[in-house]
C-alpha cells in the first residue's frame, strides 16, 4: 500500500495542474488516470482537437475568399480529411506526451486505471491500495443526453465522435448553440457542410452578452451556417444514411422534421462522478450532480476535495487549473484563492468571441448605473488588412468610478485581447486606465483602448 500527501483523481487540466503545483510545493503526489493518456477531455477529445480543425479549416477559408484578393493565385487545396485528421492527432499527442514529461519533471507519480475511493483517505485503483492525507476528485464531465436522442457516435454523435467522423458529411443538424455546437459547426461548414444549428431558446449562447451574441448569429449566418431557434428537439433517429431530427417550436408548437447525415448533440455537459462510490462514502452531492464543496474545495468528508467540472461553476478548463493551483497552495499551508469575477470565456470561431465579467443583461438586473465604451474593428488598420474588420470591443464600466465590470468582444483575436482587461479587472482599474495605455500600432489591442476611450471622451478613430 502506497503512501501519498495527495492522491488527485483525474488528470484534465484541473488534476494535472493541481499533480504538479502540489509537488512543486514539496508534497508526495500521485494523479490517477484510466485513459490512456494524460490530459482529460480537454487534450484528448476537447479543447485542443477542436482548435486544431478550427485552425485547419479557417486556412481553407482563407484560401478560398481572401488569396487571390491579395494577388495569391493558383489552384485551390483540395481537402485530406484523413490526413487532416492526422494533423489533429499529432496536435494531441504533442500536448500529452508534454504532460508526461511533466510529470517526471516534478516526480509526480501516474497511477494508470480507474478509482474508487473506499474509505477516507484511501483510493484504489485496480487491485492496488493507496493511502492519502488528501484524496481530490477532478474527474471532469461528459456530454449530457437528450431525451428521445440515443449517441451512437457514428451517425447521431457527440463532441467526441464528431471528431472522429469518417468522412465530411454533406449535411449536420446541431443540436445546442452553445460554444462546443458552433465551434464545430464552423469546422464543418468550412468543409463543405449544409450546417444546421437547432437551438431551444431564442437566441444562440446562453448568456452571452445579448448585443454580441447577436452580431455573431448575424456573421455566423453569412457564413452558411443556417439557426433554427426556439425549436424544441423531441427526438432523433438515425437510419443507414443518415438521421432524422424531430422538433417542436415553441412559439407555435408546431411539429417539423429535419434530415441529416449526421447529428450533433452539444447540449452541454454534466459532472463525471460514476464510480467513484461517492455515495457509499456518504459525500453531499448537489442536486445537477456536481459535488458539493466549501469555499476551499473541501466537501463533507475529511481529507477529501473536488474541484474543475466535478464542481459548481462553469465548466472551463481554465477555470479548472485556477481551482487547482489554489486548491494545492491550500494543501501545502497555504492560501489558495480564485476570483471567479474574473474568468474569461472564449468562442474560437472566427471571428473570435471573448468576455469577461458582467453582461449589460445583468448589470441591467441589479440596478448598476454603468456606462458602454464600444469600438468596431472597422476603424482598426490591423483588422482591415486581414479581412477581419466585422465585430467590435465593448467595455462596460461604473458610471460614477469608471471602475471596469466587463468587457465583451467579437473579432480578431479576441480570445487574446479579453486578457489585457482580464488583468486591467484583477487590479481594480478603471477604463481611464486602459486607455491611458499606450498600445502599439498596428494591432488589433488598439481596439481594446479605443473602446475604453470611448468610456470617457470618445474614441479617436471611431
């Protein structure tokens, strides 16, 4: 029976980073993991996949519409979609086997297999025993079902099996237009693919600040991508070439029916918790499945912590790591702390979507007098150049301090620029200050001051 200071069960961005942070604090540490490889969801069959076909397609688009304006001509690429998926799979081994690396670096120990936790302070994996003064759960999610929708992952597919397609189908019904249904319904569209996006409520991306998620439908539709909104799903059923998606609208409750070659589910996701014995253990559960926790992570049991997609919160990688980084320093007798305030959220589309803090919606809700500082990429030299001048940055801000409460943008990079306010906000900084801050030109950061800009006088190239 091994003896650890922490046990992490799960080896995603939230277990892994937590493995290495806790070892470099000089604790005893061991990462359970029964996939074959380290990473999670998130490097394997996630996030950077995703990004990876994102990247490749979005170069198929710009050969296709912007080449030959800049007097690059030549005959266009054909699509490898086996080599393609080659590239992809390269991209994620690279990651792992870095992961690996890491581990060794740090001398964190992988216990390869599944856990159960028996008892406080014990975790098992296969026929081995292992004793922890800390045991953490950060087994991440899984895609979440639909009533009346059975995922063979062939025809009728997850995030997971709709990176793994056999072939680029002619046509895709999405099911969810949330972050995971549109980045991969980009890809496919960028294909080739007749994209359709069904969607429940009346607007795509829950939450989403409304005026953004707004133009993003507007350029997302000139793309191809084809939005069926407040649309009920009632089933779906795949046959030998294809399937057939049921729905119901709810202004009117009407019935309709859609046909595809392959659906999509990306209707969210929910907490991995199954087989662990939680249950037995007599851990407090919430009632959407995820494990309840203090504001150390700490649940009902002694020793024994949760943390990443397991928890309440959004389900983000990086919120994740944050909660892991803590969740060691805490660990190790120290203090560990996340501004949930302060994570960004991105849509790596293109263009680009990125926020961070309040939405107008909820300033609006709570009463929060707040001023909007707004600047299109239109004016910015950078964006024009590359053809990616549609989108703009927004900057909301207190009325009377000009303390900055969020920032939304929709355009070139924007999952890079949301963190100059990411930082700007970690610091209580008004938007006097960001544009107070000489930017370097031409880049497309140089919105993101303009917009604070426009939060006090005005813009100066708006």
């Amino acid at each position: 029976m091994a003896e650890f200071d922490v046990i992490i069960i799960g080896a995603g961005p939230g277990g892994y980073v937590c493995a290495i942070r806790a070892a470099q604090l000089g604790l005893k540490v061991a990462c359970v993991e029964g996939r074959g490889a380290l990473g999670g969801t998130c490097l394997n069959v996630g996030c950077i996949p995703s990004k990876a076909l994102l990247n490749a397609t979005h170069h198929l688009h710009e050969v296709h519409e912007n080449f030959e304006k800049m007097g690059l001509m030549g005959a266009n690429p054909t699509v490898d979609w086996a080599k393609m998926l080659a590239y992809k799979d390269d991209v994620i081994n690279g990651n792992t086997k870095g992961i690996e690396f890491l581990f060794k670096k740090n001398k964190v120990t992988w216990l390869k297999g599944w856990a159960t936790i028996p008892a406080a302070g014990q975790v098992k994996v296969g026929d081995e025993a292992h004793t922890a003064k800390n045991i953490v759960i950060a087994t991440g999610s899984e895609p979440s079902s639909l009533p009346g929708v059975t995922v063979d992952e062939q025809i009728i597919v997850t995030s997971t099996g709709a990176l793994t397609l056999g072939a680029v189908p002619k046509s895709m019904v999405v099911i969810g237009a949330g972050v995971i249904g549109l980045e991969m319904g980009s890809v496919y569209a960028r294909l080739g693919t007749q994209v359709t996006v069904v969607e429940y409520l009346d607007a795509i991306t829950p939450g989403m600040d409304a005026e953004v998620a707004k133009a993003f439908q507007k350029i997302l539709t000139k793309q191809g991508i084809k939005f069926i909104l407040g649309a009920a799903v009632q089933g779906a059923e795949a046959g030998k070439s294809g399937a057939k998606v049921a729905y119901k609208l709810r202004k009117d409750d009407s019935a309709h029916e859609i046909e595809a070659d392959v659906v999509l589910v990306a209707t969210g996701r929910k907490p991995y918790v199954n087989g662990l014995g939680l249950e037995a253990l007599g851990v407090e559960m919430l009632p959407r499945g995820q494990v309840k926790t203090d504001d150390h992570f700490a649940t009902n049991i002694k020793g024994l912590y949760a943390i990443g997609d397991a928890i309440i919160g959004p389900m983000l990688a990086h919120k994740a790591e944050d909660e892991g980084m803590a969740l060691a320093e805490i660990m190790a007798g120290k203090h560990g702390h996340v501004n949930y305030g302060v994570i960004p959220g991105v849509v790596y589309t293109t263009p680009e979507v990125a926020s961070v803090g309040a939405t107008e919606e909820q300033l609006k809700e709570k009463g929060h007098a707040y001023k909007v500082g707004k600047f299109s990429f239109m004016g910015n030299a950078r964006a024009k150049a590359v053809f990616q001048a549609e989108g703009f940055v927004k900057i909301l801000a207190d009325k009377d301090t000009d303390r900055i409460l969020g920032a939304h943008i929709i355009g070139p990079m924007a999952g890079d620029l949301i963190h100059e306010v990411c930082v700007a906000m970690e610091f209580g900084a008004s938007a006097q200050d960001l544009a107070l801050t000489c930017h370097a030109h031409p880049t497309y950061s140089e919105a993101v001051r303009e917009a604070a800009l426009a939060c006090g006088d005005g813009a100066i190239h708006a």
